[in-house]
C-alpha cells in the first residue's frame, strides 16, 4: 500500500522499478476529494519510492495527495503515450519533487543520477525506427537560467536538419506528445521540444524588469526568452533551422527572427498571438480591452471546435469559439485574391470582466490563482482541462490535466512578463503586424549579427525565410491577421526585389503563407495532430531538398 507518508515526501526518480504493486488509495470519509486516474507502479530503491505509470490503476485521492504529483512524473506519464515509446526518458533536476508551499522554487540540481538515460527503439519495435530520444536540462549562463529539453532523433543515416518546438503560454513541451513520433519520421531530421524559461519544467528565476519606459519594458520581456533560445541554438552548435511556435511561442519565434536573422531556413505560426494591431493597446497605458480573451480560454469547450464543422448545426449555433485565449479582436483588412482571405468587418468590442482587468493591470496570472487556492486548485485546472481535452481518450486527457496543473502550481516566473508583452485582452503592445514583414530581410554581418548601417561591403541581406502562418479552421485567434501578416510580406519581399540583381531574384526564399487545419481550434496541433503532422512532414521535406541545393550551390 502506498501510504500519504509516502506520497507527500517521495522524490521521484522516474525509473523503471524491478516489482510493481497496483493500489486503489481511498480517500476518508469528508476529505476533500479528486477524483482522477492516476497511473502508478511503486518500487523503494535506496530509500526512495519510485512511481511510474501503470494503465490499469484507477485511484481516489485527496487534493493534498494529487498536489503531491510533480511535474517531472507529470510529465514522464503524458510522454509514454508517444507512440512505440512506453518508457520515455524524462530528466529529474528539476521539478523531481512537489513545490514548497512557501512559494520557494526547487533549485536545479547537479546530481548526475538525476540525468535522464536515453532511450533508443529499435526497427523491431518502431516501425519508423532505430530513433535515439532524450530527456535533458540545459544549462545556461547566470544564475538558476536552463532549459527542459525533449529531443528525438534519427538513427543510422545523416542528420543534417534540425526542428525545434516552442510552446504556448501556460503549456510546456509535453503538449507536443501527439507530434514527436510523427515529425520524427521525416529523413534527415532532429527534433527538439523546449520548455520556455521560466515555464514548464525549465528554471523559474525570479523575472525582473530594468527598463523603465514602455519600449524598453516590452523588449526586455520579449528577450527574456530569446536569449534564452539563442544561448541553446549556441551551446547546441546549430547554424540553421526550423522553428515551430504556437500562440505565445509563435509570438516569440517572431522576435527571435527577427533580433537574431540568418539562422533560420523556415518559420512556422502555428496560431501565433500578437498579430493585429489594437489601437486601445498600443496607445494607452490601461487599455480598454476588446474581446475578453485571458478569461475564455479556461471556459472554452473542446465541443464548441468540433461543433462548427458540422454542417448540420445552425450557424447561429456555432458560436462556440468565440470564446477565446489570447483572440485579438479587430479584424484584418481586405482580401487581395488569395484563397480564404477576405473581408471581414470589425467585430463590436466587449467588455472584459472588471476582476479580470484587475488581475492582468496587477500582474496576477491565472496561475497565481491556482496556487493561493490550495486544495480547491485541481477543481480549478479541471474545469479548463475537463473541456479543453475532451475529444482525446479518457486516460490521455486525464495525463494532460495532471501535467497541467502541476506546471500550474510551480512558482511564478516566466507569465508575469505577459503583461510587458501583451496588453489586456491579450492584444500585443507591440503588435508584429507592424514587424513582421522584417523577417528575413535585414542587413546582417558574416557572423549573423543585426547590422543598422548599408556602407559597409561585408554586409549583406537575408534572402528571405519562408514562413507559414498555421490556424485551426474553428481557431479563436483570428485567422485574418495572418493572412494580413501574408499579405505584408509578400509586398515587402516584391518591394526588395525591385532593387536586386537577378541572381539575387533566383535565390530569394521568402515566402508567406496561411494553412488551415480542417476540424481544429487554437490547439490544432493536439486537435487535428494527424492533418497537422502530415502538413509538417511535408513543410520538413521541403527544406530538406531546399537546404539540399543550396549546399550543392556553393
């Protein structure tokens, strides 16, 4: 029997124990309850109780017992269901135990048993197979500064191209899991999941502003992550790659292309936030927000996404993802003749709650919220997964709601720069429409570096990066931004073009494009994860043959 004792003090080192026991646990009668499966198998080793995920124990805890499930065994239980990967490698320096509950962050250890093992499958048992996946802590400079990495990569051929996957706010890199196995098939590739700093199972410094004015705030948040980014891509030693980010990623993948050009040879959106312009948010210093977007994605139903497909409901009916995180509310401009662009009028503005415009002005994240509410913290996080997951199996949506919350309730870091970034109602301070059109075309010196000034020979320009602008066709992030986002690039690619030798015309590699994922909302990639892998290995083998040629072209 495990008992609370065991429970509330375990340390999990998830490994794979020499002898399983399965136990329903009990609650007493007038306990707070929640109710959920969790999946164990118990093993002690050098006095540690070791628990890993068995499919077949249904188990009743307490608030106080479920809390007690650390991120780390979160985790490691939603990346076993990575197809032919029953035990994923999952590292333990951080988050191996449940956060204090005076707030103090777990520190990140450098005890190398707390690395993870690699693991490999075999042609035998992957049928896409031999593939090496890791589990890895990447340090940083600085104080407590480090990256959770979850990578997956191609045995017995050459791995020349490279992939990395930022998650959206509030998320971490085992959201992915319907995605590492497919992506993963594509020849020639290396696939990397990051943890953002600050978020999922990445350090939690303490994020503190410099700046003093409103520019200066904005960046300095946006390179809180960047910088991080580019300090891995270094200590990674990748020149060149694709970067995927969705919402608050994409948001990130943008300003990352856009201080730190040439690295990369394709950027996809995958529902990025911050697109629109919102007068209310640029101008003002407390905007009147447009349509409450922070509240509505923890009250969005998964049915409202599948509903709107269905040609048998009543279009008034299908009103169901208006309700939204992270939606900006005005609406793009006209259509110039692409498929799906078109005229769409502005939306009326509503209200946000006033509780809600408090918080966000306050700097309080819905997180917070789930951290001060104790033991009344997994009803919280249940009544957002209970909806938001409900389309997956039972077992899987259950594996996702513990990993939420228990990146929920670590302590806060990385979310309190959101309202640098985005002001309430999630429409961006900075907003990339006015940007965008940069990526791929700046002035850059031989060692990649930003140049401001065109006198000098050395310098040369970017030849443009293709960029696709991903939505789920029910997606609450208003779609006409990226086709307005589309739209500026390609003006801004016809516009260089007009200057440049004709060789320089031929090697161009700009492109802007929306794809749309049939039957998904803002979480297309778990939504609609088989259109959405299929569409991806195609983008992957498309850089494969471009980087091809132009390695040949030298």
């Amino acid at each position: 029997m495990i008992t609370d004792q065991e429970r509330s003090k375990a340390r999990l080192r998830l490994e794979e124990p020499s002898k399983a026991a399965r136990h329903p646990r009990q609650t007493a009668k007038g306990d707070s309850q929640v109710i959920f499966r969790l999946d164990i198998r118990k093993a002690s080793v050098n006095g540690h109780v070791y628990l890993v995920r068995d499919d077949m124990n249904q188990c009743r805890l307490t608030a106080k017992q479920w809390a007690s499930i650390p991120a780390a065994a979160a985790e490691h239980t939603v990346l076993s269901y990575v197809p032919f990967l029953r035990q994923p490698p999952t590292q333990t320096q951080t988050d191996s135990a449940p956060p204090l509950s005076n707030g103090t962050p777990m520190p990140v250890s450098n005890d190398s048993s707390k690395e993870a093992t690699p693991v490999t499958t075999g042609s035998n048992t992957d049928p896409y197979g031999p593939r090496h996946w890791h589990s890895k802590l990447v340090k940083l400079s600085g104080k407590n500064r480090a990256l959770n990495e979850f990578s997956v990569e191609r045995l017995d051929e050459v791995t020349d191209q490279n992939l990395v996957m930022l998650h959206g706010y509030g998320a971490g890199l085992g959201f992915f899991y319907k995605n590492f196995e497919g992506l993963s098939r594509v020849k020639g590739w290396k696939v990397y999941a990051l943890d953002l700093l600050g978020m999922g199972r990445s350090s939690r410094p303490p994020f503190r502003l410099q700046a003093k004015d409103r520019p200066g705030s904005i960046t300095e948040a946006e390179n809180w992550f960047i910088d991080a980014l580019e300090e891995w891509r270094v200590q990674r030693k990748i020149d060149r790659f694709t970067l995927l980010g969705h919402s608050l990623g994409g948001y990130m993948a943008v300003a990352y292309a856009l201080k730190y050009p040439g690295h990369l040879n394709k950027l996809i959106l995958a529902s990025p936030v911050g697109i629109p312009e919102d007068p209310y948010a640029v101008n003002a210093d407390m905007p009147e927000p447009g349509h409450s977007t922070l509240a509505n994605e923890f009250t969005q139903e998964q049915g409202a996404t599948d509903n709107m497909s269905n040609s048998n409901i009543a279009e008034s009916a299908k009103t169901g993802d208006n309700n939204n995180f992270l939606k900006a509310g005005s609406k793009a401009g006209a259509s110039d003749g692409h498929p799906g662009e078109r005229n769409t009028p502005n939306a009326p503005r509503k209200p946000m709650p006033k509780w809600l415009t408090y918080l966000w002005d306050a700097n309080i994240s819905p997180f917070s919220l789930v951290r001060w509410s104790g033991p009344l913290g997994p009803r919280l996080v249940s009544g957002w997964t209970s909806r938001r997951f409900s389309h997956l199996p039972a077992d899987q949506a259950q594996a996702l709601h513990d990993y939420a919350y228990s990146l929920f309730r670590q302590r806060g870091s990385g979310e309190y720069a959101l309202s640098y970034i985005l002001a309430p109602g999630a429409f961006a301070r900075s907003p990339l429409i006015r940007r965008i059109q940069g990526i791929g075309r700046q002035m850059i010196a031989p060692d990649g570096s930003v140049i401001s000034s065109i006198s000098t020979a050395e310098q040369r320009r970017e030849n443009g990066v293709p960029v696709v602008l991903m939505y789920g066709e029910n997606d609450w992030m208003d779609i006409e931004g990226g086709y307005a986002a589309a739209r500026k690039m390609r003006e801004e690619k016809e516009k260089v073009l007009q200057s440049v030798s004709a060789e320089e015309r031929r090697n161009d590699q700009g492109s802007a494009k929306v794809v749309v994922i049939s039957n998904a909302g803002h979480h297309l990639y778990l939504d609609g994860w088989e259109e959405f892998n299929d569409i991806m290995r195609k983008e992957l083998a498309e850089v494969s043959n471009r980087e091809r040629r132009r390695s040949n072209s030298r």
